[in-house]
C-alpha cells in the first residue's frame, strides 16, 4: 500500500477504512499461519 493519507482525514479513520477495504476485498483469508486461540 503506497497510499498516502488524504490532508483533512483523521488518521485513525482513513486506516480503519484501509482495513475494511482489505476486508471486504478478502486478503485476510488466506493469511499463513494458524489462528490464534480465542480469549475469553
């Protein structure tokens, strides 16, 4: 990701819409790994 965050946004807001977006795009399915054990 080479974005830069756009002048006016806050910074928290612009990554969490980067994070959806990757979301909704699917690249955190296939991640490499196993999962970690739920808290709780």
């Amino acid at each position: 990701m080479t974005q830069r965050k756009p002048p006016g946004l806050d910074f928290e807001s612009w990554i969490d819409r980067q994070i959806r977006e990757a979301e909704e795009r699917g690249e955190f399915r296939a991640l490499a790994g196993k999962p970690l054990p739920e808290e709780g």
